[in-house]
C-alpha cells in the first residue's frame, strides 16, 4: 500500500500542497464537523488515542489545524486553519483524482483493490495478522 500513499503524496507535492495521505480521515472530519476533540476522531475514524493524538499535532506543526479550548476548559477541540481550508479546493480536485484512479486500477485488476482490502480487514479482525505469524510459529 506504500506505493499508493506514496503516488497520492507525490500528487500533493505536485500541486504544492503540504499535505499528507494520513491527514486525509482527519481532515474530512474537520470539514464535515467543523471542530472535534481527540475523542471524537478515535471514535469516529476507528484509530488508536496515540495515533489520533500524533497526527493531530503534526497537522498542527504543518499548519492545517489548530488546537482551541472547548467549553469544558479540560478538553482542547481542533479546528481547521484559515491556510487549510483555502487549499480545500485543490486538495478536492486531487481527492476526484484519487477516486478515478482507484476506479481505473480496479477495472485491471481481476478482482477489485477495495473489496480485496475490505475482505482482508474482515479477516484480520476475526484473526490479528500477530495471531497468524504465532500460529506459523508454533510446533
């Protein structure tokens, strides 16, 4: 899957956009929502607190959110930047991009990429990837 990101982060690179294939769930969620706390983008996006919490302050140092404080004064919520939003545009055009090419590669693929990634997922959340190399393992 390197080489996908890889193509998808080049493209960005290429519009002159800071931009990163791993900001992308995040991102989305900020446009739709506006504002969310750590919390809400484990909970919504499925990703772990330290994940969550290490993308979201490299998007900081990259300049695309900010932290605010919530009403709650404990809990800090993320906004997007002024800079981030007005790259919106180019970055949607390089999304439809993205989307086409899928749909490309998977029209030459004998069995579509998604479904083959989504069948995958399934199977490792009824047996982790670890469980498989310990079962390989064992006498």
């Amino acid at each position: 899957m390197a080489a996908l990101d890889d193509a998808v982060e080049q493209a960005y690179r290429d519009a002159g956009l800071n931009f990163r294939p791993r900001f992308y769930p995040y991102f989305r969620l900020l446009m739709a929502r506006d504002s969310a706390s750590v919390g809400e983008c484990v909970a919504a996006l499925g990703f772990t607190q330290p994940a969550a919490t290490q993308t979201l302050q490299t998007m900081i140092r990259e300049g695309l959110i900010e932290s605010v404080p919530a009403r709650d004064r404990r809990e800090r919520r993320f906004i997007l930047t002024a800079a981030a939003r007005a790259m919106i545009p180019d970055l949607e055009a390089i999304w439809a991009a993205t989307t086409d090419a899928a749909r490309a590669l998977d029209a030459a693929l004998p069995h579509p990429l998604g479904a083959t990634v989504d069948a995958a997922l399934e199977q490792l959340e009824r047996q982790s990837f670890g469980d498989l190399i310990q079962k390989d393992r064992s006498p």
